[in-house]
C-alpha cells in the first residue's frame, strides 16, 4: 500500500518544499549576492569578447565591500560590468586600466588622475570611435561596478576563464 506524500505548510508535499522552493531561493540568494550573468553587446571589447559573448560575473567583492562599509576597488586589468554613470539604467563592460591616485596620460597628451572612489575603464578595442569609455565620459565611481566579469560562458568553443590583463 502506497504512503501519502508527507506535507508540509499546510497542503504542500515536502518535495516540493525541498525540491522546488529550497533550490530557487538559493539560486536568489547567489543571484543577488554573488553571481551574475551579462551579455556582451557591441564591439568596444574585440578582441578579448565579441559581441553576443555571455559571461559570468562575480560579485563577490561587491557584496563584500557592502558588509564591511569600504569601497570595492577592483583589480587593474580587471574586466567590469557597471552601470553607465550618464544612464544608471544601461548595464555595460570594460577593462580596468587605473586605479585610484593613478595618473593615465590621455592620447591628446592630457594628463589625468583618477580620482578618489574611481577607477578608469577602456574598451579593449581602441579603435577611434570604438568605445565609449572613461576617455570620453571621465573616471568611473567603484559604487557603479555591478561585479567582475570572471568566465566566458557562451560561445562554447570560446568558454574558459577571462584573466585580468594588466593594459597600458
């Protein structure tokens, strides 16, 4: 003779308790507090990520620096998703290349000092007109960094881990 489910919460059976509801609020949990996933739109980071690329970013560092009150600070050569400081709505990728204190001597000969709580970001691809970065719009505040973009996800042929590199 076959046990009826065991319940919980009233109706609910247990397997839907454990198998269900357990399992998508860790995935909340991890989803708001440690990983996320972005995809690469345009070409401001060819060579290194092309467009349609799907990676994963960590957010590990932000959410760390949230607890204890300081600033995140990525790594330089680092590659960040953030939100764009001109529309805090647009979510988009580039590579740290200074970081706070650090002077960047710009191609018109200009020389820049990132500030306090910043840091500079490029697109990988150079390219004039390539890529709307810190270049055009100024220094980039580390409260708009969303993660650290940390694997390649998608395309398969092309998935393994994106190294910090340290660009001039």
């Amino acid at each position: 003779m076959a046990r009826p489910p065991r319940l919980v919460f009233g109706r609910v059976p247990a397997w839907v308790l454990h198998g269900v509801v357990l399992p998508l609020a860790v995935l909340a949990v991890l989803h708001a507090c440690a990983v996320d996933t972005f995809r690469v739109s345009g070409s401001s980071m060819e060579k290194t990520l092309q467009p349609g690329d799907f990676v994963l970013v960590s957010k590990l560092g932000v959410s760390r620096a949230a607890l204890t009150g300081r600033p995140f600070i990525p790594q330089k050569g680092a590659i960040v998703v953030f939100r764009l400081p001109q529309n805090r709505a647009v979510t988009v990728i580039k590579r740290v290349v200074a970081l706070p204190g650090e002077v960047r001597i710009l191609e018109n000969g200009y020389v820049h000092v990132v500030g306090t709580g910043a840091v500079f970001v490029e697109g990988d691809n150079r390219a004039p007109g390539a890529s709307s970065d810190s270049r055009e719009w100024g220094d980039l505040p580390v409260s708009d960094v969303v993660g650290t973009a940390v694997f390649r996800l998608l395309p398969l042929r092309a998935a393994g881990p994106l190294i910090a590199a340290v660009t001039p």
